[in-house]
C-alpha cells in the first residue's frame, strides 16, 4: 500500500493541486514518522518537526516551538480598531491557499482531537482547506491495558458520515486526512 494514506473530501470533488506535493513531504518522512511499524512514543510535535522543513518549502507557516513567539495563529474575531480579539493556533498555515495543519497523534487518537479540528478550523477565517493527520496506528499502554487506535480509519467513518448525510455542512471547499 502506498505511503502515506489518503483520502480527500468531498468524495465528488477532485483534490487540488497542492496536494500532491504535500503527500509528497508526507512520504519523503516514511521513516521517522511512519505508524505502521511498532514504533511507539510519537508525538504530534515530533512529527511536525520532522514534516517543517518541507512543509516550509512548499510555502507554510509552521509551529517552531511552544513559546508565545514559535505559534502559528489565526484570526477567528475582530474588535476594536480592527484588531484579532481571539485567535487559534495551529500546527501549520498557507496563506495564499488558505489551507489550515493540524496533526495529531495521542490525543487524536484517543481523545477525539479531531472534533475539536473541525470545529475550530470551521470558525477561522479564510480557512479555506483544513488538513488532518491522524496515525494510522496508535499503541497504547494504560496500566495492564494495552491496544492499537486506528485514528486514521475511525476519522474516515466520522468526515463519511459527516459529507453524506448532509446534516452538518463543514465550510471548507475541501478536507485532507492523511494517515501517516
């Protein structure tokens, strides 16, 4: 199977142009970041790290740390003087494009980060395309419990779900989800 996983919605609609070269940094990082092996430990900022330099070739503002300074933010609100009043930071962002990063590791796979993606990126403005990473597997230990998530295919149920039903309209012209 071809590395990494993908899969772009609206299912009706052709993906872009731009995404082939970010698949493209995606697979030139197969070693470090990939889940399919055992590897264990990964962390979303591990893997943007590993993913910053290609993203920036292509363009993108990323995260270079958790200092206030090293945040990629967006506007969500304006106030007074026209001013951002609220913003949300996220992994990654192409301005010309307006194409938002998210990736997740842990917390998107047990947690339900990419809910939390959805929503926020829905809300900032200009956020034309939102991309998500989600692992394709995540091991886990917790105590005597240990298992496997497979983030990537569980996001796959929910954005089917949310694309054909129809009931809940995402305003982005597209959606990437990447499984790494």
């Amino acid at each position: 199977m071809p590395y990494p996983s993908w899969r772009y919605f609206p299912s009706n609609s052709a993906p872009p142009g731009w995404v082939a070269s970010l698949i493209a940094v995606f697979r030139a990082a197969e070693p470090t970041i990939s889940t399919q092996s055992t590897r264990t430990g990964l962390s979303s900022d591990g893997v943007l790290a590993v993913l910053a330099p290609g993203l920036i070739e292509l363009g993108f503002e990323v995260e270079d740390g958790k200092g206030r300074l090293g945040k990629v933010r967006r506007p969500v609100l304006f106030g007074e003087n026209g001013l951002p009043t609220l913003t949300y930071e996220v992994d990654a962002a192409h301005a010309e494009h307006g194409i938002v990063v998210e990736i997740e590791a842990g917390r998107g796979a047990r947690g339900n980060a990419e809910y939390r993606d959805l929503v926020r990126t829905s809300l900032i403005l200009d956020a034309n395309f939102l991309v998500l990473a989600q692992p394709l597997a995540y091991r886990f230990k917790s105590g005597a419990r240990e298992g496997t998530e497979h983030a990537y295919l569980n996001t796959i149920n929910l954005l089917d779900a949310i694309y054909t039903s129809r009931r809940l309209r995402l305003p982005f012209d597209g959606l990437l989800l990447v499984g790494y």
